[in-house]
C-alpha cells in the first residue's frame, strides 16, 4: 500500500503562478479524477508533478510514501513509481517503443528480455495494431494512437501511481473503453492509483474513479464522489468560474 500526497503545492512559470496551493492524496488502487475548465492548471499539475523543465515550484510537497519528488530529476520520480501519460505525447525519432520500454525495465532491475512479450500482450488487451509497435516512438501516430501508446507503456511499466492527462481526447469510442478498462484492471490487479485528468465523464463511466476534484483558477474548488463528475456534465463548469462554452456540457 502506497501513497501519492501533494501538499500545499504553488507552482508555475517565471513570474507567473498558476497552481495556487494545492492539496491531494491518492492511495494505492484508488482512482482520483480531476477535471476542471480549459486552463485551470490540470496539465501544469501533471508537469509539476514529473519534474517537466521551465516548471518553477515555490512551495509544498510531492511525496511518495513519505519520500520527497520534488528534488528529483523525472527519471528518477519515474523509478520511485511515478507515470505520466502526457495530453500531447511526443514523437522521439529514431527510438523504438520496444528500444525506450527495455531501457526503462533494465533501470529498474527487470529483465529486458520480457520486453517484446509484455508488449503484445499489453497491445493485445487494449486492440493497439501490431503494425505501430515497431515505429519510432509516436512518429507517424493519430492523437488516438499515441493516447493508447501511452497505455501500453503504462501497462508493461507498472508503476505505482499513473498521472493520466486528458488520456480520452482523441479516442472514438471502442478505443475509450479499452483505455480505461485496461487502466482499471490496473487498480485491481497490480494496486496501481490513478491521478485522472479529464473534461469528460464518460471515460469515469469505465474508470470508476473514488473521489472527483475540481480544478479551477490554480485550486481545487469542489471534492466529492461520482456524483459530482455526473452534475458538472449537465451544468459544465459554470459555477467554478469557467466560461460556458469550456464546461463538458458544451
Ligand atoms: P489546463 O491543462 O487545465 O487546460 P494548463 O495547465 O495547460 O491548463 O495551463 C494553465 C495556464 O497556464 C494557462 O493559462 C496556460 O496558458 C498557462 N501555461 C501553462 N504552461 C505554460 C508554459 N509553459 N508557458 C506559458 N504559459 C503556460
Ligand atoms: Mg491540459
């Protein structure tokens, strides 16, 4: 059983702050949505929280089971169990998926030689095309594909905590079930917890998540169940401060 805990965390760029003190705990198995109008601060979250470069942070912590993040380079947050499925993964020419995944096994003390079966296996359990595991690394990829690219990393990885951002834009609807089933079974199977940025609720329909937050302006404004994830697709995010036309609803 682990723990993922930011802490009054206030982080942005040079001369601007856009996370304004914020304060979350996920446990091992639990999955965490945190959904919010465009440009509150959930992507800068993600950022933050894997160490991406031109991210100043200014106060809190970012723990994992008592162990600080924060002063860690992001390969090394990546080894104590850190993931993060990006909203736009990049293309990294001239490197395989296989070549990347064998890498980071063999740096974490597992044998590299797993790497090709993990791989179908994982490409099989959520339909990605056996054809695109030989590219280099998100070359030539749909926005769908590298979301289910970052999918099978997650699933061949297994880290502890998996920071999802916006991981359903771009998938039709098949592709949008695997995604999630295959994230769930994560939760169940390997006691993986979920950090789930989205705007939507219809990935929350398969990945159940345990607790709803609501980012808006920096902060998280509202906490609370499903329930929550279900009001704000009627309402959109209105009465958090976005503007209509950002809210689910639209
Ligand atoms: P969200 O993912 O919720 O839509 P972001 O975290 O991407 O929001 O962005 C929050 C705000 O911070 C936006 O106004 C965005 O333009 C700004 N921002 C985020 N990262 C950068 C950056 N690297 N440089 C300049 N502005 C940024
Ligand atoms: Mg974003």
């Amino acid at each position: 059983m682990s723990q993922l805990r930011i802490a009054g965390l206030r982080a942005g760029i040079p001369g601007r702050e856009i996370l304004n003190g914020i304060d979350l705990e996920v446990a091992s198995g639990e999955v965490h949505a945190v959904m919010g109008p465009n440009g509150s601060g959930k992507s800068t979250l993600s950022h933050v929280l894997m160490g991406r470069p031109g991210y100043q942070v200014h106060a809190g912590t970012v723990t994992i089971d008592g162990a600080d993040l924060l002063t860690l380079p992001t390969w090394q947050r990546a080894q104590a169990g850190l993931f993060l499925a990006m909203q736009y993964p990049i293309e990294v020419p001239g490197v395989s998926l296989e070549e990347a995944l064998g890498e980071a096994m063999a740096a974490a003390g597992r044998d590299r030689a797993e790497v090709g079966a993990l791989v179908a296996a994982e490409a099989a359990r959520i339909g990605f095309d056996h054809r695109f595991l030989s590219r280099p690394l998100n070359v030539d990829l749909s926005g769908g594909e590298r979301k289910r690219n970052e999918t099978l990393q997650l699933g061949v990885l297994r880290p502890r905590f998996a920071v999802l951002d916006e991981v359903d834009s771009g998938l039709d609807y098949d592709a949008l079930r695997a995604v999630a089933r295959r994230v769930e079974a994560a939760t169940d199977e390997v006691g993986l917890g979920v950090l789930a940025i989205t705007h939507y609720s219809r990935l929350l329909q398969v990945l159940r998540p345990d607790v709803v937050h609501v980012l808006a302006h920096g902060r998280i404004v509202a906490t609370g169940g499903p329930e929550l994830a279900e009001e704000l697709d009627r309402t959109g995010y209105r009465a958090y401060g976005g503007a209509e036309d950002e809210g689910p609803a639209a």
